[in-house]
C-alpha cells in the first residue's frame, strides 16, 4: 500500500511538470509567432518605397 501512495505521488509530480513544459511550449510558440510577425513587416517596410534600404 505504501509503494502504491509513493508511486501515485511520483506520478502527479511528474504530470505536474509536464504541464509546466507544455505552458513553456507554449509560450515559446507564442513568441516565435510574434518574432515572425515582426521579420515579415520589417521586410515589408524595406520593400514600400521610401523604405530604410
């Protein structure tokens, strides 16, 4: 019975942080998103006319 307490409590641990991975993913999707947003608008602006390059 012991074994099968530790055993639950190593498993809600572990799916603890594999939440907060998934949450880091995430995030790290939402700002690679956003960093490709910003390199295609650069690269509009060096294209209109009048643009820095």
């Amino acid at each position: 019975l012991r074994t099968g307490f530790v055993l639950n409590e190593r498993v809600l641990e572990l799916a603890k942080r594999v939440e907060r991975l998934d949450d880091d993913v995430r995030n790290i999707d939402r700002r690679l998103v956003r960093m490709e947003t910003l390199v295609e608008l650069a690269g509009r602006q060096q294209r209109l006319p009048g643009g820095a390059v």
